[in-house]
C-alpha cells in the first residue's frame, strides 16, 4: 500500500502489518529475523516525512492499544505502544493527572513519542518525554523482548529514545504522569516586535513552565522576527473561576471541524500568508495579556481541526525543524529568517522554543538552544531553500528533527548528531540495520 | 447501604465488538466480565478497561462449543449476570466448508448451536429471576443464504430464529431479548476483507446501538439503518434472480 507521514510527502510503497496484541508483534518480530526481512513500526503516522514508512514492511501498532496497569499513588502508566495521547488525557485528566510532556498534537502514540522523544512547549524547563520514561519494552532482531530502563539494558534504552524505531519495535512504554490540580491553563501572551525581543523574553520568562513563540515569518526589516510568546502554567484551584472549582475537571471538548479534501495549492500563496500572519499578529497584539483556557486549545489548537494537513493541497508540504545552540542562536535565526524572507518564499507557521540540555538520548533532537520550526509546501524551490537552510544550521552547529524530516541529506545528519557512529556501529551490533529499516534510515543510511 | 452495580457478561470478550460493548456498558458504571478462550488476551482487555473506566472487570475461560461446562460455568460465576451478551461468531471458509463437513459442522456448532443453547440455559435462569437481558449478535448473512457464505448464513439464520423464539417466551418474565444484525464491522474477523466504507459499521457504533435498546425500543436492530433497506430489498428478489447473484 502507498504511505506517507503527516506532510503527505513521499508516498511510498509498503507491505503493511498490523498485529493484534504485543505477543502476536513479537512473534512477527522473530518470524522476519527467520525470513531475513526486515520493517519498522509505526505508530499514528504523525511523523511528518518518511521515518515511519518500512522500506519493505511497516508494521503498524494500531491494535497495541491497551493500558496495561497504572498506580493512582504514583502516577506510574504502563501501557501498549499503540496507545495515544488523547486517550492518556481523556482517561487520567479527570483523576488529576496530565502527560509530562506533550508534543503540537495529541493524536501520536506512545510508541511514537518514545521513538522521536518528542518535546514539548516545557523542554527548556523538564526535557523531553525521554526523562519521564521509566522503561519500554523493545523487540530486537532476535525477536525476543527486553526491558530497558537507566537500570537494565541502558544501552539500548538509550539508544531507543529518540531512535526512530531503528533499536527495534517497541511495545510499550511505562511513563511518569504529572499531578495537575485543574484541566485548564493559564496562558500569558507576551507581545515581541522583532527578534531580539523574543529572545529577550524567552530568557526573561524561562521559568515559566511551558513558553511557545509564534513568530511572523513574513514580517522583514526592523519587525524580522516579530512575534507572540504564549507563556502556560497548569491553573491551580486559585486560578479558575469560582463556577469552575465545583468540577475542576469538567472541560469537554466540543466536536472539531474536518478539511474534507486536499486544498488547491493556490490557496496558500505567499500573499494569503502574509495576510494570515499579519492578522494574526495584530490579533495577538490586541488580546487581553492573561487568559485562561482549556488544555485542549492551548495545547493542541491544531488539534481541533481534522485533517488539517490538507491545506497544503495534493503535493504536500515539508516541515524543518532545527535547532541550534544557544550561543548562535541570534545570528542562525536572523540567518534563517532573511533568506526565508528573501526567497520570497512564506512559512505559513513558524514556532520557536527555547530548549533545555539535552535528553542523553543518542539519536535525540534537542539540544541547549533555540528551535525553529517552518512549513513549506514542497516545490523545487523550496527544496532547494531548504538545502540552504540546512547548511546555515550546520555552519551554526545545529541540526534537523528526523521526526519531521523528508529529505535531509547524509552529511547534514553526519554534521549534526555527534553520536551518529556510535548509533550505527551499535545497530550492526544488535543486527537492527538488518531486521529495521524505513525510508528515512534508508535514505540516511542509519 | 450501597447499590451494588448491575453486572454484564460477554461472550466473546476478545472480539473487537465485544470489547466495544464492554466498554460502552463500562462507561456507565456495570461491572463486567469476559468470557473469553484465551486467557491472556481476556486479562489484557480486562486490565485495559479497568484502568480505564475504573470499574471491576474480570476475565474467564470459557469455550462455548464447550457445552458439558454450560451449567457448570454459570454456576461458576455465581451471581446470575443482569445482562449476556453474545457476540461469539466463525465466519470460517465457505470453500473448505462445502468439502471439509468437520469445517462446516464447527462454524455451524460456533454460530448457531452452542450460543442458542448457552443462552437458552441462561433464558431460563433469567425467567426464573424474573429479569433480565439477553443480546444475540447474529448477521444479515442470516437474511438470506448467498453463494459465498452459505454456511455461515445458514448458522446465523438459525440463531436469529432462535432469539426471536427465545424473545417470545421470555417476554412475561421481565426478560428483554434483543437481535442485532450489524451488516458490515469493520473488524479482526473482516480484516483484509474490502468493504464499502458507507455500510461499514465501527465496532463503537454497534456498542451505541446496543446500549440504546438494553432498556427499551426495538428488538431487533441493525446498527446503521441503511443495512434494513438494503435487507428488504434482498428479501424481495426473487430466488432466481437472487441465485445468479455472483457473491
């Protein structure tokens, strides 16, 4: 069947599996090391490009969708890989408890999450989702299940958060919750009119516990850069209205709207961007300073829209994300910004974060500094100011989220991820370069 | 003092509609128990739904051709449940079914035979106690025998005849049967099947439609109402047209 990740570019062919309990997965597993096969797992397809895309088999862990044990006392989840955030939420919310770390969308796995290490508006402040796993299962090219945690087999847990599936499948993952008082946000919105003062604010306001700038992409000159910096922190009993104390949590979504069909690619046009952005900001200007609001439109307000990859019409759309160390941060992002600008090209969303150190994961994205994230739908041109974007990023001593990534090339990679050789030499090791492969590894030679 | 919680017992706990109704009946406070013939597949599905609807759900071995262990297998369980639900069902292989009688004769046992006399049993106990609810999950296979399901279709005709025989007598006892016919689901048992999307059910969808009829209206259900049309026309063709019908 033809897959593609989230930004519907590539589409490729894959046989496809979908086993039905994490047993039946591992005796897949062992059933493909006898054939000399080999596949990746796959989670809600949320990956952006091909990382979850099995360069012969995918092996999808829809029906891994049990929870297998949580203690209230401790907040400890231990559940099936195929398990997704928004049930985690729908489920623990009510009882107080709120995922540690939560990615733009609520839609991903919990396999998926541990195989990306994804981060979320709180990196700079707790890490990503790595330091709040307490172990995982792993099903290597032996087909035969571990455990691994900081205490038993480190070296493959280490290995596996933020590995892209490469150590293996995972089956599931036991997470740490976090104790929440209410089920809603209290969102602060600091107005930036160019680079340096988001910078500015996001040192200023590092404590803040989750901290997200929208930036205008299209805005050029002295307003490069401007932006909206979303500070959050979960609301305590204090925060929230007298009427909401009775049931503080009592928020249920209302039903979300669906893009029904892929938009013509004239519809995101450099001009209906800028007109986006633009309003968008002078909304954000105009907007009272303190909110509060519910978890799902501050956390996931994509969320609420199905299907909302759409908007980039047939041919799809690329998403870049880097991130670069704190010391070049100024210069990269200026960097970025101007030839972004200077293309005339237009990122219809662009998202910076400040991240904290690194996750000690091997294959991790983050890194001390600043993210930035930038949508473009994929034409030859902005492939070609992607590669150029690439560049900066290594001169700056950065490097490219493989969660998001369609098309990076190897030596951007090799420049980027100091634990690369390692990671291979230890994929020869387990034999995982022979029983695991996907597009992205493929391509990358991972 | 507390009211103690009505109590829902599913055949078939391991099918995806079973675990979808589990799971709607859970929502609303029951206690539930899986009857299942896999063990650790029913606790994986008892542990999930207890952690997630934070009521008591346990898993029991049971297989219904099985039929020595019936009584012994009610009694077993104590309390009688307030309400059974059977979604047990073998499509099996029509082709193997018409040379194989082995074959034929278990899809026949699994989706006629022993769930009628299972709940047959249960009618009675039910009868006796004066309430109750039964929910047979039979097949619009039933409706009619087609070339490429005869077997099944067969077996599943017998038990909707079955329930509507069973509804009638226990009608004066307090004890409600219901049918439910889902046409299409898309589950385990279809996987790999290529089904028309607008006349494929959700295993959720046939769950809602349960529990809205668990204490009133209608009797004998289809899950999207579609499938009652698309029934009444198959009824209505005549056998000759019907039998050259390729599927």
């Amino acid at each position: 069947m033809i897959l593609s990740g989230w930004g519907n570019y590539p589409r490729l062919n894959t046989r496809f599996s979908t086993p039905d309990s994490p047993a039946a997965a591992t005796a897949f597993v062992r059933k493909l090391a006898a054939d000399q096969s080999c596949t990746i797992g796959r989670g809600a397809g949320r990956a952006y490009g091909d990382a979850a895309i099995g360069s012969d088999l995918t092996t999808s862990s829809f029906r891994l969708s049990r929870m297998i044990d949580f203690d209230e006392s401790t907040g400890l989840l231990n559940a099936e890989a195929g398990v997704r955030l928004h049930q985690i939420i729908d489920t623990f919310l009510p009882r107080g408890f709120f995922p540690p770390v939560v990615p733009g969308t609520s839609f991903v796995t919990l396999g998926g999450m541990a195989a990306a290490n994804v981060h979320g508006k709180n990196h700079h402040k707790h890490g990503g989702i790595a330091s709040f796993i307490d172990s995982l299962t792993l099903v290597g090219a032996d087909g035969q299940p571990i455990v691994c945690s900081r205490t038993e087999n480190q070296v493959q847990f280490w290995a596996t958060l933020g590995g892209m599936g490469l150590t293996g499948l995972i089956t599931s993952v036991r997470l740490q919750l976090r104790r929440v008082q209410t089920d809603h946000v209290v969102q602060r919105t600091i107005v930036a009119p160019c680079l340096d003062a988001v910078l500015a604010a996001l040192a200023t306001y590092k404590d803040s516990t989750y901290s997200v700038a929208w930036i205008d992409g299209t805005a050029t000159g002295a307003s490069l850069g401007r932006s909206l910096l979303f500070l959050g922190e979960h609301a305590t009993m204090e925060d929230i209205p007298q009427t909401l104390r009775q049931q503080p949590f009592g928020w249920r979504p209302g039903r979300g709207r669906a893009l029904p069909v892929d938009l013509p690619e004239i519809v995101l046009n450099p001009l209906t961007i800028k007109a986006f952005n633009a309003m968008y900001f002078a909304k954000g200007v105009r907007a009272p300073e303190s909110a509060i609001l519910p978890w799902k439109p501050y956390f996931f307000p994509l969320d609420a829209i199905d299907g909302w990859n759409r908007l980039y019409g047939r041919r799809g759309f690329l998403q870049h994300q880097f991130v670069v160390p704190k010391a070049a941060g100024r210069d990269a992002l200026g960097e970025v910004l101007e030839r972004v600008a200077a293309r005339a090209s237009a990122s219809f969303l662009a998202v910076l974060k400040l991240m904290g150190p690194d996750d000690c994961g091997w294959m991790s994205f983050p890194l001390e500094g600043y993210t930035l994230a930038l949508d473009f739908p994929v034409s030859e041109a902005n492939l070609s100011l992607l590669d150029e974007l690439d560049a900066c990023v290594v001169r700056y001593g950065g490097r490219l989220y493989l969660a998001k990534d369609a098309r990076q090339s190897r030596r951007t990679l090799e420049a980027g991820y100091p634990a690369l050789d390692a990671f291979r030499s230890l994929r020869r090791d387990l034999g995982a370069d022979r029983a695991f492969s996907s597009a992205l590894s493929s391509r990358l030679e991972l | 003092m507390t009211i103690p919680l009505p109590t829902l017992l599913v055949l078939g706990g391991t099918s995806d509609i079973g675990m979808a109704i589990a799971d709607s009946f859970a929502q609303q406070g029951w206690t539930i128990i899986l009857a299942v013939r896999d063990l650790a597949s029913g606790r994986r599905n008892s542990a999930d739904l207890e952690i997630r609807r934070q009521v008591p759900v346990r898993a029991v071995a049971f297989d219904i051709i099985d039929r020595e262990r019936h009584r012994a297998f009610l009694d077993e369980l104590g309390e009688l449940p307030d309400a059974v639900v059977c979604v047990v069902g073998l499509l099996g292989e029509q082709v193997r079914a018409q040379v194989d009688a082995e074959h034929a004769s278990l899809i026949m046992r699994t989706n006629y035979e022993m769930p009628a006399i299972f709940l047959g049993l249960v009618g009675e106990r039910m009868r006796a106690r004066k309430s109750g609810l039964i929910v047979g999950v039979s097949s619009v296979a039933g409706e009619r025998g087609r070339r490429s399901n005869y077997v099944y279709g067969s077996a599943k005709a017998g038990f909707t005849a079955f329930l509507s025989g069973l509804r009638a007598a226990l009608r004066d006892d307090g004890v409600r049967v219901v049918t439910v016919k889902p046409g299409f689901v898309a589950t385990q048992m279809t996987a790999g099947l290529a089904l028309p999307k607008p006349v494929t059910a959700q295993p959720e969808e046939v769950a809602r439609a349960v529990q809205r009829v668990a204490r009133g209206g209608p009797t004998v259900i289809y899950v999207r109402p579609v499938w009652r049309l698309i029934m009444i026309i198959i009824r209505l063709l005549p056998e000759p047209i019907f039998s050259r019908m390729k599927s």
